[in-house]
C-alpha cells in the first residue's frame, strides 16, 4: 500500500498530529492513503477515535522503535 502523502508529526503532542492529518486529508481525493508518522504514544488511540468520528478509514496501525505510523484512507 503506497502512500499518496505523508507527514511527520514526530516530537508533536496532541492535538497536532490530529490536526495536520485532518488538513492533509482535506487536500486529498476520496480513497487515497495518508500515512502519519509520531511519536506521541496517545496517537494510537487518538487516530482510532478520530476515524470513528470522520468516517476515514483507519487501515493500519504500526508501532516501531518508539514512533506510530498510521496509515488513513479519506473517505
């Protein structure tokens, strides 16, 4: 699954890397992949409920040498 865009959100706390998905995903088309990198370990369960809440898909979570890589389709 290849990215369409990425940000990297890592040494930022929530809310920002809620944010500056929520802004990238704005610019994107329907179906495409936003992949957000963190290192903010509330992130995980910040994007889970942030896609509830948007109805963007949550395609995967990944944790890895302390950063959070979450990967979103726009709905």
């Amino acid at each position: 699954m290849d990215a369409v865009k990425e940000i990297d959100t890592r040494g930022l706390n929530c809310p920002l890397p809620i944010l500056k998905a929520k802004k990238a995903l704005a610019d994107m088309h329907s179906g495409e992949l936003l992949k957000v990198v963190a290192t903010d370990p509330g992130s995980v369960r910040d994007f889970q409920a942030f896609a509830r809440q948007t109805g963007n898909e949550l395609v995967e979570q990944i944790t890895f040498d302390g950063e959070f890589v979450h990967l979103l389709r726009r709905r």
